[in-house]
C-alpha cells in the first residue's frame, strides 16, 4: 500500500510542478489573455524584406481600438516567398486598452 501511495504522491508533485513552471513561463501571456480587447482589422498591404538572403513577407494591419484613431502597423509575423492572404482580408486584432501598441493578430484559417 505504501507503494501505491508513495506514486500517487509522486504524481501529483510532477502534476503541480509541471503547472506551476507553466504558470510562471505564461504569465505574460495569461495575462495578456484576460485582459485583452479584440478588434476588427483588415490586412491593406503587405512590406517585403530581405532577411539572411531570403524575401519575407509582413502583412501592414489596420484597426481601430476602441476610442482611440485608427491604426496602421506592421505584424511581427511573416510569410516566405508570397503573401498568404489578399490585401482586404479581415483579421482580428487583440490588444490592451491600456497600450493597444501591445496587440496580438489573429488570422483566418486557410
């Protein structure tokens, strides 16, 4: 019986510890999850770079957080070799009200 508990034990300790390093690798992101406003926006180009010898593509995203003017950006994500999308394309834009300079693009599924 000893045994079995000794291992139920030891499960349960990997279980938490296995959370907890979770919790405190993601919680920026959690964070970010719960507090975020979302938004509609549209891709309305794309800018291209040379990076390493290779042409990436970064889509340039408009939206307009809730009162505050619209907004154009470039996204941090990228694409090789062409666009993914259409200029038109609607996206959702998650972003803090407090900093909508810190925002996430959500696209549609291919």
């Amino acid at each position: 019986m000893d045994d079995k508990l000794f291992e139920t034990l030891l499960y349960v300790f990997v279980i938490v510890a296995v959370s907890a390093v979770g919790l405190v690798l993601y919680r920026k992101e959690i964070a970010f999850m719960m507090k975020a406003k979302t938004s509609k926006g549209r891709i309305v180009n794309w800018m291209s770079a040379v990076i390493g010898g290779k042409r990436y593509y970064f889509p340039m995203i408009e939206f307009v957080p809730e009162g505050y003017e619209p907004q154009l950006f470039r996204a941090e994500d990228r694409c090789e070799g062409k666009p993914l999308y259409e200029p038109g394309t609607e996206v959702i834009v998650k972003y803090l009200p407090t900093d909508p300079e810190h925002r996430k693009v959500i696209y549609p599924k291919n």
